[in-house]
C-alpha cells in the first residue's frame, strides 16, 4: 500500500492506493498521513473511500504529515566513503536535518545566498511507525518501520565541511529534503536491502546504486539510533547515499547552480524531479 498528500502547499489531501494506479482519499478515515497511520495501514477498510483525481500536473507534496526529527546518516555506502577518501566508518555517523527543511518531491529547491558547492545525495528514508527505544537487537527494528520513500538530502558541501563545526549548516538550508512522492509500506517494498537507486543532472546519469552496498543495514541503523534516542511516530531516518555525489567527482566537480533539473528514483518508490533556483 502507498501513502500520499496530494495537493497544493498547505492544502495537501491525504490519499491512499492499492496499486500504486488509483488514489483514493483518506479524510473519511484520517485528517493527515501518519507514521501511526501508515503502520495501521493492514486494518484500513478502503471500500467507501472516494477517488482523487491524480493526472498530469497534480502536485504531490511530502507524504508524511506531521515530521518529528530527521535523523541521517553519513557515509553510509562503501562506494561513496571511496569516492570521499574516507575510511568506512566503525559505527553509523549521525547527523540531524530539521523538518522544515523538507519540501514535496517535485518542488523547486533553492541554491543558497553565497552556495559554490550545493550537491546531491538520493536516499532511501525510513518512515517509523512505532515508538522505538533501546531495542534488544537490529532484528527487532522490522516492527517499527512503517514504510520507505524517497529523500534526496540536499548539501552545501562547502557550508558542511569547510566552515568548522558540525555538518549542520551545510545540510539545513531551506528545501534541502525534497520527500517523496509517497510512501510505500514494509510489506510492499519486502527486502528493504535490494533497492536500485538512480539520480541524474540534467539528463546525464550521476548516481546508480544499491541499497545493498550499505555499511550499515536498515536494521542496524533503527538499532543503532535507539540506543542513544527514542524514535517516535513519524521520525525519518535518511541512510545515506551511493557514490556518484559532486562532491567525489574530478575537478571541476559538478556541484549544482541554479536552472539544473536533477531527477531521482529508487525502486518502487516512484521518482522525484526537481529544477533548482537562487534563493
């Protein structure tokens, strides 16, 4: 099943589909998209519920509706810590994006005031359904994972890493998590682990990669977090991203400028297109 908010900023209409073809709206059974929701979504009886009209031009905003934290990780493919002459790390790197950071998947994403070094980074993120804290194993993350979509986690790279302090500022300009289109449940997507992940700029293929490649697995990653934070309803955890970023690439390394059209996939999560602009 998919999860969706369907509509124009600040008026989103959640929806819902079976097959990925027909939306139907949700509001006879919920106001908005929540983890909650989306973990409760084998007990939802979509029998009466009217259809949205979804065609060319529709607008399809972040699916979630109530964002609570969003936790990353770094360097989290062993291509992308070689592409970055980074060793792979002993344990996930963690940093924080905030919620209002994210914008819906085919939304205009702004080059920040000041930006050279503005890059990409398609990512798998994990939506949680269920409180998670000090879980006893990574095997015990699957009952709290609600669904998967889309992030692409935006970066001012210059911003990030040459301007002392954490990674923060490079990662929270405004729009720097275009989100979705939707999110598809655990038991849609299966092996969370097997997923083609693709992204281009302006036409020319920069990213091509699988989930397989992780450092640390999905699993690990919601057992590793909840060892040092309690995850909520909600949470989003991006879990990082395959070789192919600006960043790794031979000078002059293609960091994005405004007027670009970057367009990203990941496998049965549906795609994202988005033409950047000057902020």
């Amino acid at each position: 099943m998919r999860f969706a908010r369907i509509g124009e900023p600040g008026a989103e209409v959640p929806a819902v589909s079976a097959d990925g073809k027909t939306w139907l709206d949700l509001r006879p059974l919920a106001q908005d998209v929540t983890g909650e929701l989306v973990a409760a979504s084998a007990g939802l009886d979509l029998a009466e519920l009217p259809g949205l009209p979804v065609g060319p031009g529709t607008r399809f905003g972040p699916p979630l509706g109530r964002i609570g934290k969003i936790v990353c990780i770094g360097l989290n493919y062993r291509d992308h810590a070689a592409e970055t002459g980074a060793e792979p790390p002993p344990e996930p790197v963690v940093f924080m994006k905030a919620p209002d950071t994210v914008v819906g998947p085919d939304d205009e994403v702004l080059v920040p005031r000041g930006s050279t070094k503005t890059d990409y980074e398609v990512e798998l993120a994990v939506v949680i359904g269920r409180t998670a804290r000090y879980l006893d194993s990574p095997a015990a993350a699957a009952g709290h994972i609600a669904g998967y979509a889309i992030s692409n986690d935006v970066s001012e790279r210059e911003f990030q890493i040459e301007r002392g302090g954490q990674w923060d500022k490079g990662k929270n300009c405004e729009t720097f998590n275009p989100f979705g289109p939707w999110i598809a449940t655990a038991d849609e997507v299966g092996d969370p682990q097997a997923l083609g992940l693709r992204l281009s700029v302006n036409g020319e293929s920069r990213q091509d990669g699988s989930t397989k490649n992780m450092i640390f697995d999905v699993a690990h990653v919601v057992w590793y977090l909840s060892q040092f934070m309690t995850l909520y309803p909600g949470d989003v955890i991006n879990t990082g991203t395959p070789a192919g970023v600006a960043m790794g690439k031979p000078d002059p390394k293609p960091y994005l400028r405004p007027g670009d059209v970057v367009e990203l996939e990941i496998d049965g999560l549906g795609r994202q297109r988005q033409t950047f602009g000057a902020a």
